[in-house]
C-alpha cells in the first residue's frame, strides 16, 4: 500500500478482493503527478494519456 501512502491527493483506495487487497483510482482526484509510480515496489503502476471529450 506505499502507492496510497504516497498519494498526495489521496486518490488510491484498497478494496478488499478474495486474495488480499485491489486498488482503485479515483480519477477525479488523480493529478497525475506520478508519486505513486515511484513508491511502487512491484512496478505495477503505470501512467498514461487519457483522450478528453472537447464539446463544441
């Protein structure tokens, strides 16, 4: 849980899954700052591009 713990914006939650724990993002919150990738000792986590729906 070092991903969550490093979150500034706490946007990583555990859910408890059969087998442990399964994170989730809440993307409202995510800044995208990547201290979560860096605290991964898994190297599980990964930043991408999202595409943004412009309305007209």
């Amino acid at each position: 849980m070092s991903c969550r713990d490093a979150c500034t914006p706490a946007a990583i939650c555990f859910d408890l899954a059969f087998g442990g724990a399964r994170p989730s993002i809440v993307m409202d919150t995510c800044t995208g700052c990547g201290d979560c990738v860096q605290a991964c000792p898994a190297d599980a986590i990964q930043l991408c591009a999202r595409e943004v729906a412009h309305e007209p």
